[in-house]
C-alpha cells in the first residue's frame, strides 16, 4: 500500500480555493503514480495507492497506518547533500520519532 498527501494549504483565502489545490495537488499525486505502479508491476508486485488528505504528511502518513494495522512504514530519504549521508531530515525523520511501528527509511543515491 503507498500512501500520497494532498496538502490541504493553511492560507488559502476561501474553501473553494483550499478544494481546488488539493483536487491539483490529487490529480498529480495519482498521474505520478503511476510511474511508481508500472515499475513495481515489472517486478512482480502488486501496489494499491491511496491519497489522503491533510496539513502534516508525517502525521497523516502515521495516522493512516495506525487506523488499517499497517505494521511497517517505508519511507523514502532524498540525500542531497553530504550531510544528508549522516542526518535524516524532514519527513523521515518526523515519522521516525511519532510512529509507533517501525519505520524503515530507504535512500537512493547521491551524485556527491
């Protein structure tokens, strides 16, 4: 199962504003996803996706997980710089100290 958020954002004016950009912002997560669907397929496994919305990715994420028994999170790390080699930042670590199942954080490569 792989979980996406659509942001609902704090400072838009009016409702319908807030609507709009999390139907964009759905809209893009399932377009994206795609890619992620077809690659998992070639390799033999299956993946269902779900978007959820919210305003904190880390805590809707875990929210989730914890209402369907999910028993492990993966959650991706992008190591830009070195010291992303060392340090987790941002979502993952967010989800590491508030999640009450393990979460295995996975990284791909840096050009550095």
């Amino acid at each position: 199962m792989a979980v996406s958020v659509a942001h609902s954002p704090a400072h838009a004016e009016t409702e319908a504003d807030r609507r709009e950009s999390v139907d964009a912002a759905r809209r893009y997560l399932e377009e994206t996803f795609l890619a992620v669907a077809d690659r998992a397929a070639r390799v033999g496994v299956p993946l269902d996706h779900v978007v959820v919305e919210g305003d904190s990715p880390a805590d809707d994420i875990v929210q989730y997980a914890h209402e369907h028994g999910i028993d492990l999170v993966v959650v991706g790390h992008h190591r830009t710089r070195r010291a992303g080699r060392f340090l987790l930042h941002g979502l993952a670590d967010r989800m590491i100290a508030q999640a009450e199942m393990p979460v295995l954080v996975v990284s791909a490569e840096s050009d550095d």
